[in-house]
C-alpha cells in the first residue's frame, strides 16, 4: 500500500492537505473520508480504517479541512457549510484525476458533514457514518461556557482534546441552523450507520435518528464496545471489513480477471502495526490474511503464526494432492482432512548433532475405502509438493530493495 501527499484548493481559497492511501493491488473503487470535529486526518482511527480499506482494494482520500492539521487557513473563519464545500472540492479534485468517489465515508461530525454533501456527489453510490450526531449543533455542548463570549466577541477559545481551539460566532449560529432531516431524506443512495452504544461523546439515539429518516436501501452495525474516537486497532479494523463487504453490493470490488497463464505473482507481506507484530499479506490481488504472534509472545494472536502458516501449507497440499488421485481414481472418498503439528527436535534423534524442525500429519480419511486404497492415498501423500520442498529443502535468495 502506497500513500500520496496531495493539495488542493478549498472553498476560500487556501491550500488543503490531503493523504491518498492507495491499494498495492488493483484499484477497485475510490472512498472520501471526511474526519471529526477539530480532528485532522492523521487521527489514528482515519488512518487504521483507511490503510485497511486499501489493502481490499479501495483508495480512500482523508484530508484535513481549512485551518486544520496541515491545511492553511483560519478554523474561526470555518462554518458547518464550508467544511461541506470542502468535501464537495475534495470530491471534485479527485473526480478530475480519474478519482470520483463512490464511498463517502463520515466521522462524528464530518459524518454529519458527508450526509448533507453526499446529495450533491454525483459518483457517490454509497455512504457511511460512524458515530455521527443527527443534529449538528450537538458540537455546541462541547464549549457551552465559551458560548456568550463567542457571541460578544465574535470568537471564543474553547479547550477540546486537551488544546485550546478558536470558534466563531458564524461558526456556532451556522450549525446551530443547520437541519439534516431533509438531506437524510434525499440521500438516494445507500446508507450504512455505524454506531457506538458506549459512545459519550455522541450518543446512539443520535444514529437511530438517522437511522429513521433515511430511506432503504439502509443498514445498522453496533460497535460493542468502541469509544468515540474508535482508538482501539481492533475496533478500526472491524469497521473497515464492515464498510468493505457492505459496500460490495453496491460497488463493483471484483478485481479484474488475470492474464490466461498468468503466474500466481508476488506474495506481499506488510507490517500493519509497528508497536505489534500483526502483518498484512497479500498474494497478488485477489486474496489477503494476517499473521501475528500469540499474546504470550508479545503479539496481539489476530492471525496464524509463521510457522502456523507453514504448517497450513502443508496440510493444504496433502488434502488437495490426496483429493485429486482419489477423483482420478473415481475412488470413493467422501471427505479428508490433515492435523499438523509443528517442533523443534534434536537432530541427534536422528543421527546429526543440530537441531532440525518436524512437521508431523496426521492424514484422516472417510469413505468406502478398502485397506490397499488407503495406503496408496498415505503414499500419494509425500507426493505433495510442498511435502517436496519442505523435505529436500529451498533456496532463499534475498536482496535489499532500493
């Protein structure tokens, strides 16, 4: 997965940063990400949901809005209504790289911010909140002790997330007037709620809200046990699988069929938190596992260890290498299924003085099969080609990537 650092023009002018989390493989469908209230796109959940939706196969640009994170401007100047213009340019600069997006992605209130600009997205075939308030003005509970100084003054400072932040008074009568009821209503499109019953921030009823309003086609996905912000990895990455076979229906996320024989490819594997050891491994574009480690290791056990992934390689062979003799045979086996077991032993077991790995298969059959059959298929077994490299062993050969 690759990320671009692009720009582009916002509603006043000033030059927004965005980041394009790109898949490896091919490129399947194109979702804007639209993050908190005086969030940036850099908060972790933005980045968790976006690099694990690339990985299936959908860019998505997150970008930060005017005055935020790394985009020019002044926040106090901001309104509930530019930040919509902003996702409306946002959408309209990746439409005119060949990028239209056909996912609007929505947190809190950049959630509320892509249902009342979705309408207006002509590619966009599909939309997404996650945690998002009903009414926009729910942001106004955040600085009510500022809200007469806003109101005097034209600008008050308000502490939010531990930092001192500028609201205007535009700001505060803008959302304060602002009524989604109306854009729920004619969204067109389908819609996917996703919501936390834990969140204090912004509370369900907020979602069964609307939830109500919008017209099927429309789902609802609880988030057990997720915060607000979903600062748990566990909790981004389950709303990313979420978003991705719930957006399948109505985005087209087949990949392209591969070349008439063409090789299976490359094998990617792709560290997915760098504090862990959980990992993303991608074989060419059409299948994708984790690997990590017991939490007895230090792992986070949300995928097979490598040597689990070897094992499975092995009894995947054997079942598939014992299948295809049987069928050739018009041999009547029902059903066969392989355990393998992994360890280290002392090759003085075996006549060497080091240390060697065994790989131990335990190979089950079902099926009218005499005793003479059953044998052959156990002999057939070592005829698997990865029993082959395994037991003749393979050479490695590394080099260092410019």
């Amino acid at each position: 997965m690759g990320i671009e650092r692009i720009t582009f023009t916002g509603h006043s002018g000033a030059s927004l940063a965005a980041r394009l989390d790109m898949p490896d493989g091919p490129h399947l469908a194109t979702a804007l990400f639209a993050h908190c209230f005086t969030c940036s796109k850099d908060i972790a959940a933005a980045k968790r949901i976006s690099a694990r939706l690339a990985g299936m196969g959908i860019a998505v640009m997150r970008f930060d809005f005017t005055g935020l994170g790394h985009s020019d401007g002044e926040f106090e100047n901001t309104t509930f209504t530019s930040n919509v213009d902003d996702l409306l340019l946002a959408a309209a600069h990746l439409d005119s790289i060949g990028m239209a997006p056909s996912l609007l992605i929505g947190h809190s209130l950049g959630g509320a911010a892509i249902l009342k600009a979705a309408p207006q997205i002509r590619s966009a075939k599909a939309v997404v909140t996650i945690g998002a308030p009903f009414d926009p003005a729910h942001v106004t509970h955040n600085f009510d002790d500022a809200l007469s100084a806003i109101a005097s003054n034209g600008v008050g400072e308000v502490m939010l997330g531990g930092r001192p932040v500028r609201i205007g008074r535009d700001f505060v009568e803008d959302v304060s007037a602002e009524n989604l009821a109306q854009s729920i209503r004619n969204l067109n499109m389908s819609l996917l709620v996703l919501h936390a019953p834990l969140d204090d921030t912004v509370s369900i009823d907020n979602a069964a809200q609307i939830f109500q309003h919008a017209k099927h086609p429309k789902s609802f996905v609880t988030l057990c046990h997720a915060d607000h912000l979903i600062t748990r990895p566990e909790d981004a990455e389950y709303v990313a699988t979420v978003i991705a076979g719930w957006a399948s229906k109505d985005l087209d996320l087949r990949p392209p069929a591969p070349p008439i024989g063409a090789p299976e490819g490359v094998v990617r594997v792709t560290e997915s938190n760098p504090d862990g050891f959980l990992q993303d491994i991608n074989a060419g574009p059409f299948h994708h596992v984790q690997a990590d480690e017991p939490l007895a290791y230090g792992g986070t056990n949300r995928g097979m260890s490598p040597y689990g992934l070897l094992a499975s390689g092995l009894g995947a062979c054997t079942s598939m290498t014992i299948r295809m003799y049987a069928r050739r045979k018009k041999w009547p086996l029902t059903r066969v299924w392989v355990d393998v077991t992994h360890n280290a032993m002392h090759a003085q077991d075996a006549g060497g003085p080091s240390k060697i790995d065994r790989f131990n298969r335990e190979i089950h059959l079902e099926g009218d099969l005499d005793e003479a059959q059953r044998q052959r298929l156990l002999e057939i077994a070592d005829k698997c080609p990865v029993h082959k490299t395994l037991e003749s062993g393979a050479e490695i050969k590394t080099v260092l990537a410019d």
